[in-house]
C-alpha cells in the first residue's frame, strides 16, 4: 500500500520530526514517542507497535528491510517476516527469524517475551549466558539484567496482547500461528 505509518496517538517523532499518517518509515531510521503515545507502522514484512516514552533505532542494507532493532527504552512489540533479525537492549542481544517478539527495555533490566516462534537471547557483556527460546504461545518470557550469575531469569507476560499480535500481524497480510481461546472455552490456559 505504501503506507508505513497505520496508526499515531500522542507525539511521535521520526528522524527528529513530528510524525503523521503519512510519514514514511525506513529501515534507517530513528523512532521516539512521548508519554501517552505509541505508533503502528510497517517496514517491509516486518510490523510493530512501539509504545509511550520508547526510542527505537532501525537498521538495514538499505531503507526497505530491517535488519537490525535497538531499543534504547521502552516498549517494542514486533513481528518479523521469515529474514534473521537482531533486536538490542541495554542487556540483552535477541536473534530472531520470523518471530513474534515483545521487548521492553529499562535502566536496570530487558524484558523479552518470545510470543511465538524461536530467538537466541545473550546477556550482553556475558556470551556465555545464553538462552534458546522455541515458544508457541507466549511459553517463556524471560528478564534480562545487566549484571549477576544468572543475568536470564523467568518472567510473567506483561503488557501486551494477542489481539495486538493479530493486529500487526494483519498489516503484512499474515496471522499468527495461534487461535485465539474465547473466555470459559478450555484450551491452552491463555485467556482474554
């Protein structure tokens, strides 16, 4: 469609300038939102959600595929086509191929929730802790601290949601490889 941006709450900046509808975003650039904010956009058949107070740098060969996601801080919630991608907090390096991927990075820890698919996690400044994740369905959500003997830790699913999943989905034409439990239906103990 042509179309990167599908959807700007709040103050969003791209590059340093107030984004709109119809701002254009490539995979070099340079994303930040402000308290209340978030933006839906697509790059190439990648998707995502970046929430209130985020930074988020993109990289790529060139400005249609994104190879590579720093997020400097807040929330990122991400779906990736079937190219290997590497996202970067503070803490934390995640490879990821074709993945559904929620990211939140703070001062002191990174949360990473592999919602579906696998990533390689890897304590930054610590190679030797390292961390395969194979999740079907939000299985092993994981913090992610800057120091200690155990920097990978167990975590809770937080802050974001299948229907957001579906939704970013949506925008490159695919769905996620999970069906949606309908409340009081027994299913995968995941309800909404």
């Amino acid at each position: 469609t042509g179309r990167s941006i599908y959807r700007v709450e709040g103050d969003v900046l791209v590059n340093g300038q107030v984004a709109g509808e119809h701002t254009v975003i490539t995979a070099n650039d340079k994303l930040q939102t402000g308290p209340d904010s978030q933006v839906i956009f697509a790059v190439g058949q990648d998707a995502f959600i970046l929430r209130a107070k985020s930074e988020l740098h993109l990289t790529g060969p060139d400005g249609l595929i994104v190879h590579g996601l720093r997020v400097i801080t807040g929330g990122l919630l991400s779906v990736f086509g079937q190219r290997e991608h590497q996202i970067q907090t503070t803490q934390a390096t995640i490879g990821i191929r074709g993945t559904g991927v929620y990211v939140e990075a703070e001062a002191e820890r990174s949360y990473v929730c592999t919602c579906y698919g696998q990533v390689q996690i890897t304590a930054q400044g610590a190679p030797e802790q390292n961390e395969t994740i194979l999740s079907r369905h939000h299985d092993a959500p994981r913090y992610i601290s800057g120091e200690g003997s155990r920097r990978i830790q167990p975590a809770p699913v937080i802050n974001h949601t299948d229907a957001e999943l579906a939704l970013v989905e949506a925008l490159v034409q695919r769905t996620p490889p999970f069906s949606f439990t309908m409340p009081g239906r027994s299913g995968d103990g995941w309800h909404y």
